[in-house]
C-alpha cells in the first residue's frame, strides 16, 4: 500500500507542476499586458488568457483531480510534507471551483482582462459612467460565486478568505477600529500644530532617468536579486513572481515628485524579496507563493514605510539621493528631508497617502466592499459613498472620478475583498518590527550603515522561506509569540508623528 501511495503522489505533483506552468505563462502574459501590450493586441490577448485559465481552472477541477484527493486524503501518513500540503491547497480550490460553471468562470476571466484596460481609459477620462457596466458585472459575478461557494457568517468573510485566510469580519472590525480610535485624534493633533515641515522641495523636476538609476541602487541594497528578476514602467505598479528565480517589480514616474518612483520601488521590490526567498523545494506546487496578501503586504509596508521613512535609513542614502538629484536638495538639511517624506496630512489618493493616514483609506475601501457585498451600497452609488467617506474620515472631497473612486486598479481585476490586507499587513509589519528588534537591537545601525541584509535574513527566516505552507496568523504566531495585535502599529505611529510634529 505505501508503494502504491508514494507512485500516486508522484503522479500527483507532477499533475499540479503542469497546472504551475500554465499559471506561469499566464502571469507572464498578464505582465506584459499591463507594461506596454500594443492597444489593438489587447482583444485577442484576452482571448487567450481566457483558454489559458479555462484550462488551468479545468484541471483544478477534473475527475482527474477528483481521483487524486480521493485517493490520497486519507493517507496523509504515507505522504510527504509538501505532497500533504499541496494536496489540502488543491483540495481547497477544487471544492471552490467545482461549484463554478467552467463556461461562467471563461466568460469572468476575458471580462477581467477587458475591464482593466476600460477602467485605465475611465481613470485617464475620469468617467465612472465608461466604467459601471464593466464593474456591476464583476460584482454580480462575485455575488453568484459567494453563493456557489457558501458562506459563514457575513457573506464578505468568503471574499476576505481568498486573500487573508483566517482572517474574519469580525476580527477586522475589531482592529481596525483600536486603530481608527488611535489615528483620528492624531491626525486632529497634527492638523492643529504649528509646527509643521516644509515640503516645497520635494517637488522640483527630478529626471526620470535619474530618479531610476537612484531606485536601482536602493533595490540592489535591499538585497533584489536583479539576475532573477527586472524593473519596468507600468501605470499601476505591482510586482508579479512567476517562480522564485523570476520575479518582476514595475513603477511609475512622477518628474515633479520623486517619491512615486523611489517609494513605488520600494514597496514592490519588497514583494518581490518575498518571493525570489520561498524555499525552492516548493517550486511547481501552489505552496510556491505569499502566504497571504496581508503577510505580503506586511513585508512591502514596512521596508516603504518603517525603514525607509526612518531618518538613520537616510544618513546612508541622503548624500546618494543627492548625487542624482541635480541640485535639488543640495540646501536642505536631513532633518528637513526627514520631516518633509513624514509629512501627514489627507490626502485623495492611497497609493500617495503618507503612513500616519494610510490606513484610513484602507477603512473606507474595506466599509464600502463589505456593503456592496451584503445589498447596502449599489455599483451606481459608488461615487457619491466613496466621496461621502473621504469628507468624513478625511475632511477632504474628491472633485472628480479619476482622483476618487475611479483611482485603483483592484475592482477591474475582480480583486474584492484584496484592500483590508494592506491595513492588515501595516499591522503586522509593526508587530514583526516589534519582534525583530528583539534580535536585531544593532537595527538602528544596520540602516545607517546601508546594511540590510539581516533584516531581509530575519524575514526570510520567518515569513520567507514558508511561501504557502503556513497561514499569516500561525507566520505572525511564530514569529511574534502573540496574535494580531494593532497595538505596535498604533504605538508606532504615535510616537513617530509625535516627534515629527513636536506634539507635547
């Protein structure tokens, strides 16, 4: 019988190796979609997507597939770690997408990929109306997924599950608002102070060319490993991995405001470190990514936000900036760039929001998601809600779509209930911070040195190297000894902004 169940196993692994390799070439495809596919190629290469993933998803649900969980789900003993592994993930996705129509799951992929391509037009046009048909069918579809899936409790948690397993509405109803109460008077606090940065420096004309070559530097530091991977241009940036020895990041330029580009780069560079350190035993099973968008998150959040935003990270790489800068900064002293990248204040857009009001934006896209998904916000609302939100969490209101509700990517994709891992991954990005100090007190001197491969080791020692095999909170768990907590997150940001603005 062991015999027996190590050859079905084999067979087994290589089945999901093939379902790895279209996921590949389909992430490969969707990369070069979003960094410079030619206008008229975009039809056709939607087409192709849509068999590329029918196929992929038919596979995950064969009778093929079918047989295997059959055959092996009750002799775990006999299996291997990452075989027993593979096999609850696959086992997970088949009982999802077993519930799905292939034909209906064909049609929700090319409507994917047509969708992204109008809501850049819509966003560049600032035209909600171009983009609703598009989006009230990908909610509608979502709708009916929920309810070919099931659900426990609010019909959100189905949603919340695909990106952050473990993680529930109530659990996120409960630290978000600890944060929100800690944020909010904070934010009064430093809208009130007199003593706020000067930050008209920080938006002179800074080359595109320069602020790149600047960006490649900062990654190289971070330890990404250019021979597997490469940095391109895109209108949204992201990072996409394919396998560990091939994982891209993008970025975009803003000639007028250097931080797009070098914080942009950051942040994707750090997914990116995520994935190029997954054990290589897991390549060509579905362990061989992020365990979660929040612990993902956790890892770009805190090297863009904590260690880059720290003034000792910018006693190494201050006088480098200026090398690039053309003269930009050749008057102002670091205490005065170190005040002016930690300015707070609202802000429209999330992506250029600073880290004291991130998370605020992260709260009304997460309010808005989980009304839409439980019948109290309709698609056609969405501006006016969104704009509402904005005026009262933020004090500010959008005056158009392309700054308001039309401003991120994740809805064309279908990517619902994807936001709250940001706030999320904030969080415990500050508790892994917290923990790592722990082992790493030199890290003040790491980041003033330029020194930051301990910090990347410690990471790959305990999120990296586990790519799926864990779920975030048992990852947090370890690594921390505690569960999620936002108390280090909300301890982080008082003490940080109240040093920036001299609150007393």
């Amino acid at each position: 019988m062991p015999e027996k169940i190590v050859e079905i196993e084999k067979e087994f692994l290589q089945y999901v190796k093939k379902m790895q390799a279209y996921e590949e070439a389909l992430g490969l495809m969707y990369w070069d979609l979003r960094t410079g596919a030619p206008k008229n190629g975009v039809e056709q290469r939607s087409q192709v997507i849509g068999v590329l993933a029918s196929e992929h998803f038919q596979m995950s649900t064969s009778e093929e597939m079918a047989a295997y969980i059959a055959s092996l789900s009750n002799k775990q003993e006999f299996l291997t770690e990452i075989g027993s592994l593979t096999l609850k993930e696959c086992k997970k996705q088949y009982e999802k997408n077993k519930k799905i129509p292939a034909d209906e799951y064909k049609e929700y992929v090319v409507l994917q990929s047509k969708a992204e391509h109008v809501w850049e037009q819509a966003r560049a046009e600032s035209d909600f109306e171009m983009f609703k048909p598009y989006l009230e069918k990908l909610v509608a579809f979502n709708k009916k997924f929920i309810e070919y899936w099931g659900y426990s409790g609010n019909k959100y948690n189905t949603l919340l599950d695909m990106y952050e397993p473990g993680v529930t509405v109530d659990i996120i109803d409960r630290v978000f608002g600890e944060l929100r109460d800690v944020i909010v008077p904070l934010v009064k606090k430093i809208t009130n102070s007199e003593n706020k940065p000067k930050t008209d420096f920080l938006f002179h004309s800074f080359p595109k060319n320069k602020q790149k070559e600047f960006s490649l530097k900062i990654l190289d530091q971070m330890g990404y490993d250019f021979d597997s991977g490469r940095m391109d241009e895109t209108v949204h940036p992201f990072a996409t991995g394919l396998n560990p020895g091939d994982v891209r990041v993008t970025t975009r330029y803003e000639e007028n405001d250097f931080r797009m580009a070098v914080f942009g780069s950051i942040h994707e560079g750090r997914h990116a470190l995520y994935e190029q350190n997954i054990s290589k035993d897991l390549i060509g099973t579905p362990l061989c990514k992020g365990t979660s968008m929040g612990i993902h998150e956790s890892q770009s959040l805190f090297y863009e936000n904590i260690l880059a935003r720290d003034r000792a990270f910018w006693e190494c790489n201050y006088e480098l900036l200026k090398e690039y800068a053309d003269g930009q900064f050749d008057q102002v002293s670091l205490d005065d760039f170190y005040r002016a990248i930690n300015e707070a204040k609202p802000s429209f857009i999330r992506i250029e929001s600073d880290d004291l009001t991130y998370a605020l934006h992260i709260i009304i896209r997460y309010e808005i998601e989980k009304g839409l998904f439980n019948g109290e916000i309709q698609v056609g609302d969405l501006p006016d809600v969104w704009n509402d939100k904005y005026e009262e969490y933020l004090g500010i209101r959008p005056s158009n779509d392309a700054e308001g509700v039309l401003q991120d990517v994740h809805w064309s994709g279908g990517s619902f209930g994807y936001f709250p891992s940001y706030a999320l991954g904030y969080m415990y990005a500050a508790q892994l911070k917290n923990a790592m100090l722990k082992d790493l007190p030199n890290y003040e001197e790491l980041l003033r040195n330029g020194d930051l491969l301990p910090i990347k080791n410690w990471l790959t020692e305990h999120v990296h190297q586990y790519g799926k095999t864990k779920e975030p909170l048992e990852i947090i768990k370890l690594a921390t000894g505690e569960g999620l907590s936002a108390k280090y997150l909300a301890n982080y940001l008082e003490e940080k902004f109240s040093k920036v603005y001299q609150l007393s």
